[in-house]
C-alpha cells in the first residue's frame, strides 16, 4: 500500500492499524532520521537510517530475520531519481521476504512524473521495473492521496543600481570562467548575491527558510535544520527540489511565499518551482485513476 501527503501522527496510526489487522509480530521502518516516525504504537518495531540500509550489519540481518509476519514502512525514502540505485535495491530485497509492506511520501515525486515508478516498485515487487511508468500499472494499487502541491507566491523586493551592476559582473566572470567545472555553480553562486537585498526586507515576527546563516538573522534556519511543522517563508530558494520536497514534508504548507528580487536569477528559481509544483499537479492527475 502507498499513502500520499500524510502527516506523522496519521502515519502512526495506518500503521497501528495495519499491525492489528493483520497479527505483525514486527515493524521494519526504514527512512531518513530527520523522518523517524518514534512513538509508534505496536508490540515490536526498529528504524533502519536510509544512509545504513546498505551496511552489512543491518543487510544480512534484515534479510535472515524478516518474514511473513513482519511489516516493512519505507517512509520518505525517494532520495534520488536513479530507479537502480544500490539502496533502493537493497530496500526492495527486504520486501521481497514479506508480502507486508507500506510505503509513504509526503510529495509523489522529487522532480519528474517518472519518479512516482521508485515508489510503485517498492509496492508491487519491483513488478514493473524495467518499464516506464504507465497509467496501466496503477491498476489495482491499494493507494491514498492527500494531495499537497504548493502554491509558490513571490514577495517582490528591488535591488539597487550598484548591487545589479556587481551582479552583472559576477555573473560575467562565472560564465567566462567556468571551464569544464558544473554550470549551475552560476545559478547558485548568483542566487546567493540576491540575498544582500533581502535580508534588509525581513520581517520580524515572520520565519524564513535560508541556504546558510551567512547574515545572522532571527528566526532563520537552514533547509537542512528545520525541524517543526511551522509555515516559513523563502528567504533564498534551494537548488535542488529534493530539498524542498523534504521542507514541505516538515512544514506541510500549502502556500508558500518566497522573496524574490528583480534580479534574473531569482526569477528563475521561482519559475523554476511553479513549474515543479506543475510537475506535481501532473502526478496527482496521473495517480487519479488508481
């Protein structure tokens, strides 16, 4: 079974009833640790650390002692599009000693339709893994959604003659400069220059979410900090919409405001998300017709 867009104390109790439907004797939770689901009410349950799942220690273990009366919860576990990669190989070798398995998500995909196929091969016993994702698979899935695609909202603020004229400079520097080095150094160097002007627009009283600390401000934190379901504002958007799927899978926002400047790059990120958030409405439309 494959649950979408649910918070933590929901999670809890599916898998509370599950473990009483159908006698489980043990629950396997696999996930991130900023994702541990603790308090779970059952008889007997262990997390396994996304990054430990391909360990020694914990592989053969799990493959000797998992049964037929043993639940595996994979929770918030599409880390990357790579449909092969070893840790997924190794979760979907877990599931395959149990018919007992539930996995959830809080966003359907990282950043393509496709990746919603990561998801249904854990669910459906790597069934459909050497093909692309079909409407024709989802027949029959045992799926629940509670559709989460954000609403990105740009908080306009102007930058200054003499910063757009810096900027103009760096990023002809980085283009003449960049060699055989990766090209988004360019955005994400750009992007962090824009916040020079934000940080004097700040609001008191409103929390924001920021790529690091560099300005010292209240009521920052990091996308790799946030730790409570509490809305925050973007301060500067994160490069990779991994990050944002695990910020919204926190804070479970549905609208979120972003301070955007006037110059290119902030525009570009923001497009770049209200086109992500599409990619996700695209998934839900998809997902539908299970």
């Amino acid at each position: 079974m494959i649950r979408l867009g649910l918070s933590d104390e929901d999670k809890r109790m599916v898998v509370a009833r599950y473990v009483a439907d159908h006698a489980i004797r043990h629950v396997v939770i696999i996930a991130p640790s900023r994702f541990r689901l603790d308090a779970i009410d059952v008889p007997s349950h262990e997390h396994v650390e996304w990054s430990e799942v391909i360990l020694y220690k914990f592989y053969y273990r799990l493959l000797q002692s998992i049964d037929r009366n043993t639940l595996i919860v994979v929770n918030e576990c599409l880390r990357t599009q790579d449909r092969n990669d070893l840790t997924y190989n190794c979760i979907r070798n877990y599931l395959q000693q149990t018919p007992h398995q539930i996995v959830f998500q809080y966003m359907p995909i990282l950043d393509r339709v496709e990746d919603f196929a990561i998801l249904l091969d854990f669910d459906t016993r790597s069934r459909w893994k050497r093909e692309k994702l079909d409407r024709a698979h989802l027949s029959g899935l045992d799926l629940h959604i509670e559709e989460r695609a954000p609403s990105f909202t740009a908080i306009h603020v102007a930058a200054g003659r003499k910063l757009r004229s810096v900027y103009a400079r760096e990023k002809r520097r980085l283009i003449d400069s960049i060699g055989l080095r990766d090209p988004h150094t360019i955005p994400r160097t750009l992007h962090l220059m824009a916040g020079h002007v934000k940080a004097s627009s700040v609001e008191r009283g409103v929390a924001y979410v920021c790529r690091n600390k560099r300005f010292n401000l209240p009521d920052h934190v990091t996308y790799r900090e946030f730790a409570e379901p509490r809305p925050r504002t973007v301060f500067e958007f994160c490069h990779n919409t991994i990050d944002m799927a695990d910020f919204l899978a926190v804070t479970r926002q549905a609208t979120v405001p972003a301070l955007v400047s006037d110059l290119r790059v902030d525009a570009w990120y923001f497009d770049k998300y209200c086109a992500w958030s599409a990619n996700v409405r695209a998934a839900y439309d998809l997902l539908r017709v299970a």
